[in-house]
C-alpha cells in the first residue's frame, strides 16, 4: 500500500472510520516514488478507540528503510507500551520494484555504506538495525509488542546475547553477530507468547505457500502476566491474504496497570460544539468559575511579581557590567 498517496491515506482513514470511534496508525516505507496506490513492502501500526486515547509517540524506520514502525502508549507511573510492526525481507536476490531491492538501493547509496566492499545485505542488517534500535528503546524504560513478518521460522533454542549499541544514522556492523531472530531476542529479552501458551502443540505454518512458520509476535517477558489469551487463525479468517492472523489478547489493566475506559459516543457527550444552547449554557458557567475562583486577580498579581523580577535583574546586569 503506498501511503503516500493522498487518496489512499483517505480511503484508510474512512475505511477505519466505519468501524472505529478514534483511528490512529503509523506507516513507514523507503523514499522511492511509487505513482499507483499499490507499492511492494512497507507497513503500518494501527490502534484504534479506547487505546488510542493512550498514544503519546509514533515513528518509523529511522534509516528510512520503511522496515518497521511503532506507536507508543502511555500506562500508569510512566509505564510505556511501544506496539510495533515489522517486515524482513524474503530474499537477498529480487526484481527491481520488490521490497528487496528499494532497501538494496537505499543502502547503496548511503555515504556510510560506500565504505564497506561487501555489497549491503537487507535481511541480516534488519535484525542487526532493530536489535540496537530495541535496546536504545528499552533502555528508554519501553517495555516492546513485535509483531514481525521475519519470512523465516524461529528457534529459541538457538541464540547467545550479543549486545549492539544504536547509532543514529548509521547502520549497524558486528564481526560476531550471526543476524538471527534467535540472537535479536535473547539480546533483547524477546519471548514468544505463542509457545508459551501452547506449549505442547506445534504452531501451524503461517503461510499458505509454505510448510514453516514465518510470522511472530514477540514480547518482553515482563508483559506475559498481562495475557489472556493468544492464537493463530485460519487462512482468510478475517481478511482475504497468503498469511494467516495472529492475535493476543490483553488485559488492558494489567498491561497498563490501570483501567481504560471506553469512549463515549459523542451523543453522550455534554458539550457539544455544534449546538448553541449547550454552548452558551458552557460558557455562562465558565466565566462564572473565571470569577469565583479570581482568575484575573491572580494572573495581574503573577504578572507584577515578574515585573519586578525583571527589574531586579536588570539591575543586577547593569551592576556588573
């Protein structure tokens, strides 16, 4: 999907609208000009109601390589959620429009990357990139929901800890760091809530061309008290699509540590914008607190005390001087 694109961005918008109350998402793709509305790679984080009350941060790729993005939500005492999504790369060897080769050519052209004889490597320096960029975010006290397309089955048997350190702009190189899924989440404290759960059955293929599981939702493991429930769906279950769903289910109050409470319809809400009488009724009772409480009083009160605040550092200035 090319977010780009001013009528794609509205038919999401309004297409979301239908079902949900408050929509927010954040799309990251690379910098080529696609002119059709449909364009290889990228992707996007979507919350919606209740939750989207929540969002305090969004973002993307900062390489600009449209390989994941986030929204972070806001818990209680400080608690950060950051949900994200991410998309690997199938293949190293592709056509010239693919996923593949828009970050190939973004990477080629990178100041940094000229100075390596190797030619770039887009599905082992994904894992490299998002690892550092994971750490600077945990390091940030974001606790992370990574639902990754990795287009690669996962062992967690496999994997050391090789920590990587997150420099701005600059690709990620390490001489020991293999560019697994395996060594991202035991660096990163990622666990997979699927085998947790479901402990003695195997999670079936995720996609449909496929014998293998390629598709995850990772999370730290401070996060698994605050599950109810996860899954993976049938084929076209919810939307029409070569992968199957996969979901967990939260328990908001656990996750946020503090209840959510849902929206209210605007019919339900007292002050209405559109409606004069309701409007004035506001205003009347505003401007009757306005002088209840001496709000004019105290702001001419705080503007002299700054005043003479002002004076005596004057005074102080011209002194030394």
């Amino acid at each position: 999907m090319n977010s780009n694109l001013y009528d794609t961005h509205e038919k999401l918008c309004s297409t979301h609208s239908e079902g949900f109350q408050i929509c927010l998402f954040q799309s990251s793709q690379t910098p080529d000009a696609f002119v059709n509305a449909f364009r290889p790679g990228g992707n996007l984080t979507l919350i919606c109601d209740s939750w989207a009350t929540r969002v305090i941060e969004g973002g993307a790729d900062p390489y600009g390589l449209g390989r994941w993005s986030y929204l972070t939500l806001q818990g209680k005492n400080d608690k950060k959620i950051t949900i994200m999504m991410a998309y690997r790369v199938s293949t190293d060897l592709a056509g010239p429009m693919t996923s593949t080769m828009q970050q190939y050519r973004k990477m080629s052209n990178s100041t940094e990357t000229k100075d390596y004889e190797v030619q770039p490597q887009p599905r082992c320096q994904f894992l490299l990139d998002l690892q550092a960029w994971l750490e600077k975010m945990k390091l940030d006290n974001c606790e992370i929901i990574l639902a990754l397309d990795a287009n690669k089955e996962f062992n967690d048997e496999d994997g050391s800890i090789i920590p990587l350190c997150y420099a701005e702009g600059n690709h990620i190189k390490h001489s020991t760091h293999d560019g697994t899924i395996s060594m991202l989440c035991k660096s990163c404290g990622l666990v997979d809530p699927m085998t947790w759960l479901h402990m003695y059955s195997k999670p079936p293929p995720t996609y449909n061309r496929g014998k293998s599981r390629l598709d995850y939702i990772f999370i730290f493991r401070s996060l698994l008290h605050a599950i109810n429930r996860a899954g993976i769906l049938p084929y076209n279950s919810m939307f029409l699509g070569d992968h199957r769903p996969k979901y967990i289910d939260f328990s908001s109050n656990q996750l946020f540590q503090e209840s959510t409470h849902p929206i209210a319809p605007l019919s339900r809400r007292a002050l209405q914008i559109f409606d004069p009488r309701k409007v004035d009724k506001y205003l009347d009772h505003f401007h009757q607190q306005l002088i209840y409480h001496k709000v004019q009083e105290k702001v001419s009160h705080l503007k002299e005390i700054a005043r003479q605040i002002n004076g005596q550092l004057n005074k102080c200035n011209n002194t030394n001087s």
